[in-house]
C-alpha cells in the first residue's frame, strides 16, 4: 500500500508559472499567432 502524505504550502509555488504563461499568451496574441497545446497529462497514477 502507498503511503499518503499530506503538505501544506505556504506560498503558491506555481504562481511564478502562471505569470510566465500568461505574458506568453499576449505576445502571441499581439503577434496574431493561433497556438495549440497538443500535449495532454497522465491520467492520476498512470506513466
């Protein structure tokens, strides 16, 4: 059986993330670029 822990963060670690995507949206939108997002996540628990 796996063992489950719990972790409290203290800060938002994926904030600095968002930001990141975010300015990257607007360049390409100010540029008149379409892009995709082909890549999909792993079901929870799947490689």
């Amino acid at each position: 059986m796996h063992k489950v822990v719990t972790v409290d963060l203290e800060r938002d670690i994926l904030s600095e993330n968002r930001r990141i995507a975010e300015e990257n949206r607007k360049h390409l939108e100010d540029h008149g670029i379409m892009a995709f997002d082909f890549l999909a996540r792993s079901a929870p628990g799947r490689p």
